[in-house]
C-alpha cells in the first residue's frame, strides 16, 4: 500500500516557518505520512534548505504557468 500523503498550500513566509516548525509536520512525518508542501516558487529552494526531512517534499505552485494557461 502507498503510503498517505497530505498536501499543504502555504506561500506566505511565516506561515510555512511557523507550519514546518509545528509539532503537526512532526507527527505527521513520524507516523509515515508524506507531507507535500506547496509554495511559492521563489522560496521553494530557501525552505527546502532549512528544513530538509525524509517524507517531507517541497513543490513549486508554478503560479505564472498557471496564470498563462488560464489566457488561452
């Protein structure tokens, strides 16, 4: 069986440090649950440095591919 996976939008910069920061990301990743942590794509890289974990992925909300293909 796959295992669960949670899928979080944060793209304020506080919100993730206090997010990551919390017990809840803990727990989660304790139990073996995957943590997807959607963000803005300029901080991706930065957060993805200061709170590098197993189970826990950091993606791009590829904000201007989707704004483009909302024109067409």
């Amino acid at each position: 069986m796959p295992p669960k996976r949670i899928f979080i939008s944060a793209d304020h910069g506080l919100a993730i440090v206090y997010f990551l920061q919390s017990d809840v990301v803990k727990t989660l990743l304790d139990q073996g649950i995957e943590v997807v942590l959607l963000t803005d794509d300029a901080l991706k890289e930065q957060v993805m440095s200061w709170f590098q974990r197993p189970g826990l992925i950091i993606e791009g909300l590829r904000l201007a591919q989707a704004r483009a293909y909302e024109k067409t």
